[in-house]
C-alpha cells in the first residue's frame, strides 16, 4: 500500500477480506496438511488420535513401507508411465491439430471443426465405447490409456487461441525462406508457446494421474493397475487390513493399515502440489485468452 | 514478395504435410468418438454377444421402457437433477464472491498464496477426495469431533451412512473443491478493467464497497451469465455426480446417492445388459443434447456471441 491514508472503510473492507480469506485458505490446505502429518507419524502412536498440528512422534516408516509394497510400486510405476506417455502424446497430436486448423489454407478445415464441434455435444456412450475397445484388443492394454485421450477440442481451442496470437512475420518470413510447416510448427511455433504448452500439459497429466475409471473398467490385468485403483482398495479399511497382513506377515511393524493409507494418499497429492504453482502463473494467462477467443 | 505467389509455390507438398500434422487428431475422433455413435443402434435391439453388434432382432423402444418402468431409474433420475441442480445453485456465486473478496485483499503475497492453495484442491484425484472425506467425517473424526466440542450436536453425524446428508455433502465438496478454481476467470477479467476508472471513480467520492458493486460486478457479469447458462447445460452429466456417487454411495445412503451414471455402469459393465444401458446412455445424451443447445441458443440471445 502507498503512503494514501486509509479511511475506515477501506481498513474495514481490508480485515473482512483478509479474515475470510484466512479461513478459506485453511480450510483449502487443512485437510492435505493433515494428510502430511499423520504420515509422518508413528503408526502405532497415531492410532490413540489427536494428531492436529504436527507428527507428535515422527516417522518415516510409514513412507519405507510404502516403497517396501510390491503393489504400490508397481501402481506408482503405471501411473508415472501413462501419464509421462499419455500426456507427451496427447500435447503433441493435439498442438500439431491445432496448427492445422489455424492455417486457412487447409482443405477440408471447416467440416473438420464441425466433426470436432459436434463431439462437445454428443457421445456415443459407455457401452458402445466398451465395444470399440475391445475390438481393437485395447481392453488390458497400455494403449486404452494412452489412444482414446490422444485429442480434446476443448485443449485445442485454447492451443488455437494461442497460435493466432503469434506474429505474423513469424510465419512469412520462415515461409520465404523455404521452410514447411512441420519445420516451421517444432522450430518457431512450440518454442514460442511454452507457457500453453505448460498449461495443457498441467491438464492433461492432471487427468491421467488422477483417472481411476480406466484401470477400474477397462483394465483388469493388476500388473496395469495405477495408484487411484489402489487407493480405493486402502478407502475400504478391512481389505486395506487384509493387504497389509499379506504383505507384512509376522513381522512386526508400528505401521498400521490407517499409517500406510496416509503415507500412500500424500505419495499421489506430492507430484501435483509440486508442479502445479509453477504452471499456475502461465494457465491464469492461457484461461483468459481461452476464454475470451472461444 | 507476393503473397499469392508464396502460396502456391508451397502449394502441394504443404497441404498434405498440414493434412497429416491433423492426421492423428483426426483418427482419434473417428476411432473414439465417431465408431462408438454407430454401436447406438443396438439400444433398440436385442443384443447378444453371438449375434454381435449388427446381428440381433429390433426390439424398438423396449428397452426405454423398461427402463421407464424400473424404480431405480426413476431414483437415479432424481438423485442426478436434484444433485445437479442443488450444485449449480450453491456452487455458482461462490467464485464471483471469492474473486471480489480475493481482489480486495491488501498484501500481493498472501493474495497469492491464498489464490494457489484454494486452487489446489481442483487438481486432485477424486479417490483423494473421497478418502478425505471418509477421514474427516467419520463418526470419530475431526469434523465431528469440532462440531461436538462447540456444542452444536450431542452425538455424532453420521454423514455417510445417513441418505438425508448426501445432497449437502456432495455440494460442500464441490464448493470446497472449485470455489478457487471457478474464481481464477473472474478474478482475471477484474484484473482487466481499466485502472482509469477507478481513479476517476476515487475522484467522484466512491468508497471500496461502491467500487465493487459498481466497478467490478459489471465488469464480470457478462462472464456470470455465460458461466452460468453452460453449467445448466451440464446438469445431467453434472461433473462430480458420478464421482461422489461411486466412491462415496454405500448401502445405506443407496437411495439418495445412486445417479444415472452409476446407473448406466450398474447395468452395463456390471451386469453386462449392454443393449439396456446402450439406451440409458441414449436418453442422457438427448437429454443433456437439448440442454447445451437451449444453453447456447440463451447465451447467444444474452449476449450477442456464441460460446463455441
């Protein structure tokens, strides 16, 4: 704030504000810092309660354990491959698309908008989809995670919106100079356009990391299993006890079926609360371009 | 240099280099999108796996009306609108509000952290969410515990296993999981207006209140409205609906918390009644069809621009 003197109702509009936000903010945050917390706590120790603002007997067994389980490795394994494959796969098809489809010259270019228009509006349904897959062999396939996600038009306008914000110059010159436009689109365009490459790509892999409809219905093979399908399996506390047992055997351990649930649960937050406030910045920007070209 | 001449001395070999940069976009719809449109045709008929998709009688709308006659999908069918519409009255305003109330704060940082942490939430898986939720509303957790010690109940909610709290329940998480996702387009039109107005507004006399009722509500209204009419669009298929449904339902909130999409996944995948769920899916479609048209055909009305 400059030196301007405050008249009461801009101190009283300043408190209001701070105070909600304050409750806002820990009301956001609270649950995923409790998460934390208790994963970082004795098992055994946790299981009498009351663990609100620190690790009251800190830990870090719980995370040894988690790297320790053969099916959570495995899971944390398939859910970085689909992801890292799905996302670079599915940026790649969709900015080339794009760059197509701001170049006026492309034949065909409006039905091919209105064949992907018309996809925002109707679908053919699960089973129909089901069907599809499984004649294609891509049911238990690592492909059912990468292929059907490969395009979204939604992503694609907002690639759209960014290309044509680029200098004209850019393209004429390069043009003159002999080069084509797949040249044109890895030299000039994509390092030009980082910052919705970024954004797309935060929400792309956001949804593969996250997806547990795939691996729960298409996939039935557990070598292809993710985290979100073994997170379930832990949201039911009996078999989460039954895992634990199998796994754990007579040994004897103060990691308990609730301990492992935590370190497991803050392993999946970790990757997105590390990447996403360094994207944030670029996707504020991409949203209001989007918002106002689409 | 002409730009005609550079045009045509490009002329082939870039066309079909264009044509095949959009070549794997192309087959993706086609394959995903497009092939599943044909399989609706066994809605109407009396599929089996033998016959195939082509093979089998038509049966014709038998299978809509049996499903007109099951009581589950009349639940369904109002669990979904009831839920849907639920969310869309208490999840729309909370960004408009949090935006303002973002934009008013003093210090740059806090504003920024506020903004990144409330935004957060957005970006997690919902199995996160849900086991969240079961953490913090179990009958020993911290929630009850809270309302407990401030006296507010004598025993503890059951918030799962009671059919009367899954409305609510469902709508809290999406306030809590979108509020500072939904706020970022409006806090970014605020950002927009011209600084020009407010001086000249402070000029006038107008205090911080009457700035945000007259400067920057205006200015986002438009944004409001468009927001608003696409989320009546989606009431049917309604975001979180199916997420909330299938992680959260159990057998003893079954009756409020089974929804048309858990429906459709029940008969299809489950039991494996393709044809019969082929046409669930139908009728959401049309359903959902209709909406977005009459959505879109409203915003264009209000605001002289069409969405898509």
């Amino acid at each position: 704030m400059n030196a301007i003197k405050l008249t009461w109702e801009d101190k009283a509009v300043n408190a209001a504000a701070v105070l909600i936000a304050l409750v806002l903010l820990i009301v956001a945050a609270y649950p995923l810092y409790y998460v934390l917390i208790n994963s970082l706590n004795d098992g055994a120790d946790a299981a009498s309660g009351n663990i609100y603002f620190y690790p009251r007997k800190f830990s870090l067994e719980n995370y040894s354990m988690v790297f320790k389980q053969n099916y959570l490795i495995t899971g944390l394994g398939m859910s970085v491959a689909r992801t890292v494959v799905g996302t670079a796969a599915a940026v790649l098809v969709t900015a080339m698309a794009a760059y197509a489809l701001t170049k006026e010259n492309l034949r065909f270019r409006k039905l091919y908008l209105a064949m992907a228009i018309v996809t925002m509006y109707f679908s053919g349904g699960l089973i129909p989809l089901y069907f599809v897959l499984n004649e294609l062999h891509l049911l238990n396939n690592f492909l059912v995670y990468v292929l059907p996600s490969l395009f979204t038009f939604f992503h694609c306008l907002l690639f759209m919106a960014f290309f044509r914000e680029l200098p004209k110059e850019l393209y004429e010159s390069a043009y003159i100079d002999g080069a084509n436009d797949l040249y044109i689109f890895f030299k000039l365009v994509i390092p030009l356009s980082m910052p919705v490459v970024a954004t797309i790509s935060l929400f792309v892999g956001v949804n593969h990391w996250n997806d547990y409809f795939v691996p729960s219905f298409f996939i039935s093979r557990e070598s292809l299993q993710t985290l979100p399908v073994i997170l379930i399996r832990l949201l039911s506390l009996s078999e989460a006890q039954q895992q634990i047992q199998q796994y754990l055997g007579n040994h004897q351990s103060k990691v308990t079926m609730e301990s492992l649930r935590y370190a497991t649960l803050f392993v999946s937050i970790l990757p997105i609360t590390l990447l996403y406030p360094f994207v944030q910045r670029f996707f504020v920007k991409g949203m209001l371009v989007g918002s106002i070209k689409a | 240099m002409h730009p005609r001449k550079i045009k045509s001395s490009r002329g082939w070999d870039n066309q079909l280099i264009l044509q095949l940069m959009l070549l794997p976009a192309l087959l993706t719809l086609l394959i995903f999108s497009y092939l599943p449109m044909f399989g609706i045709v066994i809605a109407f008929k009396d599929y089996n796996v033998l016959d195939g998709l082509f093979g089998g009688a038509w049966v014709g709308f038998d299978h809509f009306r049996e499903m007109f006659g099951d009581e589950r999908f009349h639940s369904a069918l109002r669990n979904t609108l009831a839920m849907s519409s639920i969310k869309l009255v208490v999840t729309f305003l909370a960004p408009v509000l949090f935006a303002l109330i973002l934009n008013e704060l003093p210090l740059a940082r806090f504003k920024k952290w506020t903004q990144t942490l409330t935004t957060l939430p957005h970006f997690l898986s919902y199995v996160i969410i849900a086991t969240l939720t079961m953490i913090f509303l179990d009958p020993k957790g911290i929630v009850n515990g809270l309302l407990q010690s401030l006296g507010l109940t004598n025993g503890p909610i059951e918030f799962l296993a009671e059919p009367g709290h899954f409305w609510t329940l469902g709508a809290s998480l999406d306030l809590w999981q979108e509020t500072g996702w939904g706020a970022i387009i409006y806090l970014a039109a605020i950002t927009g207006i011209n600084t020009e107005i407010y001086e000249a507004a402070k000029v006038d006399g107008a205090g911080r209140l009457r700035t945000i009722w007259h400067i920057n509500l205006p200015a986002i209204r438009s944004t409001i409205v468009v927001l608003l009419i696409l989320n009546i669009g989606s009431l049917i298929y309604g975001g979180s609906n199916f997420n909330q449904s299938y992680l959260l339902g159990n057998v003893f909130n079954r009756d409020t918390s089974y929804v048309l999409g858990y429906y459709t996944l029940d008969n299809g995948l489950l039991q494996m009644r393709y044809a019969f769920a082929t046409a669930v899916d139908l009728f959401q479609s049309c359903i959902s069809l209709v909406l977005l048209l009459a959505a879109n055909w409203a915003a264009k009305k209000i605001n002289g621009s069409n969405i898509f």
